[in-house]
C-alpha cells in the first residue's frame, strides 16, 4: 500500500500516456510542487461526481499514477508539465485532511499477459487499429506508411484504450481490466464498430469528392 495524493479530471489516464497538464490552482501548485521536490508521484483518478475545479468531488476507485516528467514554470507560481501515466492503482480509503485530496491506495498488476492466445490476440488488434488510423487519416485526405505501437500485448492494450475517442466511462472501464486478454477483445469489439463508421464516412467522403470532380 502507499499514501498518494490524487488529482480528480474528467479523463482517464493508461500507463506509459503522457499527460499534459496546466496547473493554476493554488491547491494543485502546493501538491505537484511537493511531488516535483520529493521526486514523487500522483494518482489521476476520473471524476465520477462533482467538477474538477470544487474540490469535492467523487473519484473513480481506479486510477493510473503519473510522474511529472517536464515542467515549465510560468509567473504567480503557474505550471506547465508533461506528465507520464506508471501505474494502475486502487484507492482504498479517500483522505481530505489536507487542501488537496490523497489516498491510501493498492498498486494493480496485470494478468494474463503472456501466451499464445494473448499474442495472437495482440496481433488482431494491431492490425485492426492500424486500419481505423488509416481510415481516420484518409477521410481527412492524410496517408502514412507506417503506424507505430507497441508490441507487448498489455502495452498494446493501453496503448489503444489510450486513442480510443470514446465516452470516459468506457475508458474507464478498459483501465479497470486487469485481464489483458479481457481488455483486448473489448477493444476487438470497439475497433470493429469504428471501422465501420469509419468506412461509412469513408465512402461519403469519396462520392462527394467524384461528384465535385465530375461538376468541374
């Protein structure tokens, strides 16, 4: 277990995402300031309830720790910073003794990440989202050779709930997966719906393309 303090936002951190964050809050310049100094990490949680900028809002149970990894320090004691996304974690009780909230927290580990069937599974999944990206930049009439992602099955699998332009409550609940097989056939079931819309939108943009040609 260990004492963490949290940032309550309305988006959902995976580890290895990064994070850029633009702290003016005088509660939140006390609490990064403190993590910068001690080399110390802080739980980023999704709201459930409440709004970012109150204070007491609800969190989520499961969050991703994140590490400030570059900061730029602006006047009145503003920040700007990159932060990348670690590890998951569970909060086991909320502690709102301080200006800011903390919590005392369980690190999670993924399961089922090594196999035959994981890595077949990963494979699916690399290629599905490697033609949704290609669908998405040539409905806006952009073209790359390559998608690079990770090749680890549960690095994959965090990688793509990452991109997903989805509802926070369905980020949400790839972060809460630990199975990474889980995590990775939801994504199959995601990417599948994607694609069609995709290839939909595809094809409208193409005949309204042929049509303007054939009018000029």
């Amino acid at each position: 277990m260990a004492h963490i303090p949290l940032f309550p936002l309305n988006t959902v951190l995976f580890p290895k995402q990064a994070l850029p964050l633009h702290i003016f809050e005088e509660r939140y310049k006390l609490m990064i300031g403190r993590c910068i100094d001690e080399k110390e990490p802080f739980g980023v949680v999704l709201l459930k309830s409440g709004e970012e900028a109150s204070g007491d809002g609800e969190p989520y149970d499961v969050g991703t720790t994140a590490r400030v990894a570059r900061v730029q320090r602006l006047p009145d004691g503003r920040m700007n910073l990159i932060n990348l996304g670690r590890r998951r974690f569970r909060i086991l009780e909320l502690d709102r003794s301080e200006e800011y909230l903390s919590g005392e927290v369980e690190y999670l580990e993924n399961t089922g990440a090594a196999g035959e069937e994981v890595e077949a599974a990963a494979e699916r999944i690399a290629a599905l989202f490697a033609e949704q990206f290609r669908l998405v930049m040539a409905i806006s009439s952009q073209w790359t050779r390559e998608v690079n992602i990770p090749g680890a099955p549960a690095a994959l699998a965090d990688f793509v709930a990452s991109q997903f332009d989805v509802p926070n409550e369905v980020k949400q609940d790839l972060l809460e997966m630990l199975s990474v097989p889980a995590r990775l056939a939801r994504e199959e079931e995601l990417l599948g719906d994607l694609i069609s819309m995709l290839t939909e939108r595809w094809e409208e943009s193409r005949q309204k393309r042929f049509a303007g040609a054939a009018l000029n």
